[in-house]
C-alpha cells in the first residue's frame, strides 16, 4: 500500500511539472519576442519556440525524475523494517522514457545555444584617436590595429572557459563508485550497502550517481566563486579590465536587437603607448588621479545589457549591406614539410565600412546622434528578478540598462554552467541505464563534452575572425 501512495504522489508530481513546462516555455517565448520586438509567427519563430520547448521539458522533467529517484533512495534504503518495496522492473518503463526523452531535450538545447553563442555579431569599437603628426605635417600618425588583434584574441580563448571540470567530476566519480564501492549502495537493500555481483536497481543507481555529479558540481562552483575569483583571478572580469587599458569596447549582439555592452573607454588620452606612458597611466588610476572609468561620469559600471531601436539596427546592417563576409583570397602558402604558412589579407572594401561602423556606434554610444537617442538606467527591481526586457515598439530610443552582474558571460560556455552540468548528468544516467556500466558512462560523457567544447571553439573563432575582419591565423 504504501508503494501504491508512493506512485499516487509521483503521478500528481508528473501532472504539475506538465502544467509548469507549459508554463515556463510561454514565459520564455514572451521574453524573447518583447526582446526582439517581434509579433509575426515566422521560420525564426518556429525554430526558437522548438528550442525553448526543449529547454523547458529538460529543466523541468530532470528535477522530476531527479527528484522522485531521490525521495524512492530515502524510502527505501532508510527503513529497518521493510514496509516499503521498489517498483518492478516492468514498472520502469515511463521512467526510461522521461530520461531519454530529457537527454535528447537538452542535447538539442546545448545544440541550439552553441550555434548562438557561436554566430553572435561582435564589434569592437575603437576609440583611439592618432596622436600628433607623423613626419610630414599633412599626415597623422595612424592608430595601431593589434589592440584590437590584441582583444579579440582574449575574447576567443574566454569562449570555453568554465568553473566546472567535467574531467574532475567524472574521475572523481569513478572513484567513489567503483574504487571505493558507493556503487553497491544502489542495490535493493534497505539500510545496508549490497554485496557484488547483486544487480543494482536502476532508480536507485540514477540517484546515486546524480546526486554526487551535483554535489560535485555546486562545490567547484563554490570554490570559484568565493575563493578563486575573489583572491586568484576571475578571467572574464580581467578581460572587461583589459578593454579600459586598451581604449576598446564591445558589443556583443546575443540576438538582433539585444545584446552586451563592454565600455572600454580609456580615461586617458591615448593607449597606444609605450611602457613607460602605459604605466604612468595605470598609476594615475590607482592614485585615483582621472575619472572612472564607466560609461557614466562617476560611474565604475562597464558592463551593459542592450536594447536596440530598429532603426540603429538597420542603420548598423546597411553600412555593411553584405560585404561583410569570410576572409576571401587565395590559399595560404605551405613551407616544405606543409604546413600553412602566411595569412590571407580582408577585403578591403568590408574594411572601409567597418571603419564607419566604428564611427557610427562610438557616436551612438556617447549619445551624439540626433536620430539615434540612447537612454541610460539602472535595472527596475522586476527587471532584476524576471529578466524582463524593456518595451520600446516602435520607439527610435535604445536603451542601455547597467548589469553590473555581468550577463555578459551568457554567451561564454562559463555563463551556461547549469545547462552543462545538466546534460553531463542526464548524458551519465541514460548511458548508465542502457549499459549500467560506469566506465562507459563516464567515457560516453566524456565524449559528449568534449564535443561541445570543440564546436564551441571551433564555430566562435571562425565566427569572430569573420565579423572582425582578422584572419583566424592570428587568432591563436
């Protein structure tokens, strides 16, 4: 009877996390459409609302199946007396099927959030300006482009950069189930551990193994965010620090009308200097000698969430009107043992309107255009807790709304860590059920994230070469 009670509440459960599947994709398709001021239902539309559907039945149906795993592991392995029976193995079937179902939902899912992470358009502003005059009067000095070289290199290594090592996760996990024996305690017996050679049960085995990938997890996260990037180095943060020495700033488009802001802005008069300036300057900010260097006087926020006007959108896409493209040209050269050698130059006409891009935006950014007005603010606190883009409809006014937290790192594998973490654990269980054999598990979601890593890297350098205009050579 009391197994019977058990799977009454489970099928309640089941009909709740429905209703909140539901719900949270339409949520989901709502903040997406207020961001990117959309109102007709088109091919776009379709592929992303398949995507958020997937996202949601993941999230929501691996708690449940999670979490009902886990309340059965307490049931049954904390009772002295039995009173309290697993559900035969025929009566597993809806169980393999959520699972399978829940993996393949995030596989699709992460599938999804590589390609956008990795097609985002990215510009770096430059806002150096060329200093005196060179040798003939008529001729200024040029401003160096490897500060830019420079930047986007830094932002290429950040794209694979986590707080989580699956390496560690799963060695660790290895030796806990196998090298020292955890895994009998996911056998059918109540309060003890199990002998070998006893099959173990399949809920069982999914709680176990599952909970230690968590508790695994939430402790390296941990250990990053209160001692490592407080005290040692936080990457991503270094790489905004970077942008203010560097006189360069970032947008970073997420999707076509919402984006990232970097404010890069030197609070000196030129970057481009030798090391002795470099560090008359660096000493000048540490005396607190200048200004701040946020986008605001007296402001140290760098960081921004962006909502484009339409109009500063197709304003942005018409300068380029498709010249923007793969760097063209003939191959490479090779040396004589045949590895490439050289690089390939941009087309030159892309170049010249990158230039004016540069122009355009660093006048967008300090609010020197009439047509294009731009609105500065702090995030409303239901802004904050929902996520909730502002309303522009047809308003020619951007808005820049200051995130301090940094959701920047959305678009770095570092800002997905519970996805990830979530598909090694569902990609662990489904191959654990399948096989129930940990090597092959462990080695199965070895496999599936290095996977995304290398499609991370691979698709965001390409990607970045391609919008900068910098050969993908000298992005090492």
């Amino acid at each position: 009877m009391e197994l019977d009670e058990t799977l009454r509440v489970i099928t309640i459960v089941f009909v709740i996390a429905l209703v909140l599947w539901g719900l949270g994709w339409l949520m989901q398709m709502y903040l997406w459409m207020r961001r990117n001021q959309r109102q007709q239902i088109d091919g776009t539309f379709l592929f992303k609302a398949a995507s958020q559907l997937c996202r949601v039945f993941s999230d929501v149906f691996f708690w449940y199946i999670f979490g009902g795993c886990g309340w059965m592991y307490m049931l049954f392995k904390n009772q002295d007396e039995v009173f309290v029976m697993m559900p035969p193995d025929s009566a597993l079937h809806p169980f393999r099927a959520i699972l399978c179902c829940a993996f393949g939902a995030k596989c699709l899912h992460v599938a999804d959030m590589v390609w956008s992470q990795a097609h985002h358009d990215v510009f770096f502003v430059d806002w150096e300006q060329p200093r005196g005059q060179a040798g003939d009067e008529k001729q200024p000095t040029q401003v160096s482009v490897w500060r830019s070289v420079f930047a986007a290199n830094e932002w290429v290594k950040l794209q694979t950069s986590r707080a989580v090592h699956v390496e560690f996760n799963l060695l660790f996990l290895l030796f806990l189930l196998r090298g020292m024996d955890q895994e009998l305690y996911a056998t059918e017996i109540p309060n003890d551990i199990g002998s070998p050679g006893i099959t173990p049960n399949p809920l069982l085995r999914f709680a176990l193994s599952s909970f230690m990938l968590l508790v695994m997890s939430l402790c390296q996260w941990l250990f990053r965010w209160a001692i490592w990037d407080r005290f040692v180095e936080d990457r991503v943060w270094q790489f905004v620090d970077l942008l203010a020495v560097t006189n360069i700033s970032c947008f970073l488009m997420e999707e076509k009308y919402y984006g990232h802001y970097l404010h890069g802005r030197s609070v000196h008069s030129h970057s481009d200097s030798d090391m002795l300036d470099f560090n008359r300057n660096l000493k000048r900010e540490q005396d607190q000698l200048c200004a701040k260097r946020g986008l605001q006087d007296n402001s140290d926020v760098q960081t921004f969430n962006i909502f484009l006007s339409s109009a500063v959108r197709e304003r942005y896409e018409s300068i380029y009107d498709g010249s923007r493209s793969r760097l063209p040209g003939p191959k490479r050269g090779v040396d004589d043992k045949g590895r490439p050698r050289g690089f390939r130059a941009g087309p030159e006409e892309a170049l010249v309107r990158q230039k004016e891009v540069n122009t355009f935006l660093s006048s967008f950014v300090s609010n020197n255009l009439e047509q294009h007005k731009l609105e500065i603010r702090h995030k409303e606190y239901y802004e904050r807790l929902l996520g909730l883009p502002p309303e522009l409809g047809y308003s020619r006014k951007s808005v820049f709304l200051e995130d301090p937290a940094g959701r920047f790192k959305e678009m770095l594998l570092a800002g997905r860590e519970y996805d990830l973490v979530v598909l090694s654990v569902l990609t662990y269980g489904t191959f654990d059920m399948f096989f129930e054999d940990t090597f092959i598990a462990i080695f199965a979601t070895y496999l599936v994230d290095l996977a995304v890593r290398f499609a991370r890297r691979d698709l965001a350098k390409k990607n970045i070469a391609a919008k900068t205009l910098i050969d993908d050579r000298l992005l090492l």
